[in-house]
C-alpha cells in the first residue's frame, strides 16, 4: 500500500541524516558516557573522606542562637497587631485605599484600550 503523505526526497534525507545523528549520540552516551561517570561517581564514594567510620571526627556542637519570631502588622496608625479588631471608619463611610487602586488600574486599563484600537493588551 503506498504512503498519503507525499514528502520531499530532500525533507527526507535532512530526516533520516537527524535520526541517524540522534542514535549515534544516544548509543554514544548509553555505551561509553554513562559506564565513566558511574565509575567516576562510585570511586568519588570509596574515597577515605567519605568513608569515615568514626563520627566523632567530624562531628561539632553547634550553638546556634534562635531569633525571637517577628510579628508583622498591618497598622498603619500606630495600633498594635494583638488587637486584631477592625477600626470603624468615620461617617459610615466604606471608601477603601483599595476601591481607589482599583478604579485608577481600571481607568489606565480603558484608556490603554482606546489608544490602542480596541485592542486588549494584558
């Protein structure tokens, strides 16, 4: 049965020449670079240095001081962080910094899409 794919003899042998590239590389890597670096690695670990049968050669105390944990705040009026309830706002007010953020990264956004045709750039 022949082929549906019609390829070009040219495609083809850049193909074939890639395939045969890859294989020569991985036989190379599987027959010759991975036993070195194995026999490499396992002489590394019969090394005397790191073969030591006597812990106490190597072993230290350490006094390591623990700092006290630091306790962040959200304040920014000089309300300490234990006490963790929210302050009213005045005039019944629920305007936020945050609504405000909000609206100006909105109005840059609109007036990004304006100046750009209708075109959303995120």
């Amino acid at each position: 049965m022949s082929s549906l794919l019609k390829v070009d003899q040219e495609l083809k042998k850049k193909v074939d020449c890639f395939r045969e590239r890859i294989t020569n590389e991985a036989e190379d890597l599987v027959a010759s670079f991975f036993p070195k670096k194995l026999l490499e690695l396992d002489a590394l670990l019969k090394e005397p240095m790191l073969n030591v049968q006597d812990l106490s050669q190597i072993h230290c105390e350490m006094n390591l001081v623990v700092p006290d944990p630091i306790i962040l705040s959200n304040s920014h009026d000089g309300i300490d962080a234990p006490t963790l309830k929210k302050r009213k706002l005045e005039d019944g007010d629920d305007n936020c910094a945050g609504d405000s953020l909000l609206f100006l990264l909105f109005i840059g956004h609109m007036l990004n899409v304006t100046e750009n045709n209708g075109q959303h750039f995120l």
